[in-house]
C-alpha cells in the first residue's frame, strides 16, 4: 500500500520560514518524481516544485521561483520543501505527490498524500 505522509505545517507569520517533509512507503522511491502541490479555499489545487527521481532536476512554478527550494533524500524515501518569506497567499493546504513522469498537471501524479495546512499571517 502506498503511503504519502506530510508533516511540518503550521501558522506563521508573514515573512517566516517552514520546512514540510513528505515521508514515502510502498513505493520505489527513487524512480519517482515528486512533487509539491497547494490548494487555497475556494481555489484548484495547483503545482508548487517538482523534483526529478535520478539527477534531482527541478522546476518551479513562478509564484515561489526564488523562496521555496525542493529536495528529496532517497535513502530516506523523503522529499522536503524549504518554504522561506512566506506571505499571507501561500496559505493553503500542501500536498504531497508521486509521478512516474515529469509533468506539472495534477492528473500526471498517481500518489498524494493527505496534505498539511500552512497559514500565513500578515
């Protein structure tokens, strides 16, 4: 049974950093590509980063080019994203995700996690 656990939420202030970890089982970690995905209320659930299963590329969407960093340690089967200046609108609940491709679309990733709420406030 495949397992995506998030940790590492919380309620912040703006300007704060957050690290959130995604714990992975049931899977072969390392020929996944993970990935970072948020929702907001009221909004569709969108990309965040991605990182790639064997050399680490990643790819970032515009809205936190320069803030967040991905990164995953195979040997513990965890991705992370490093969520530094947090602002009021990156509140939303993150989620974790597992592709076998490279796309950003959320239909392209098979596995998600249950997701952990980040709020910012201003």
């Amino acid at each position: 049974q495949v397992q995506l656990v998030e940790s590492g939420g919380g309620l912040v202030q703006g300007g704060d950093s957050l690290r959130l970890s995604c714990a992975a089982s049931g899977i072969f970690f390392g020929a996944y590509a993970m990935a970072w995905f948020r929702q907001a209320p009221g909004k569709e659930r969108e990309f965040v980063a991605r990182i790639s299963w064997r050399l680490g590329i990643t790819r970032y969407a515009d809205f936190v080019k320069g803030r967040f960093t991905i990164s995953r340690d195979n040997a513990k089967n965890t991705v992370y994203l490093q969520m530094n200046g947090l602002k009021p609108e990156d509140t939303a609940i993150y989620y974790c995700a597992a592709s076998q491709g490279l796309g950003v679309q959320v239909y392209e990733y098979d596995f998600w996690g249950q997701g952990t709420q980040v709020t910012v406030s201003s």
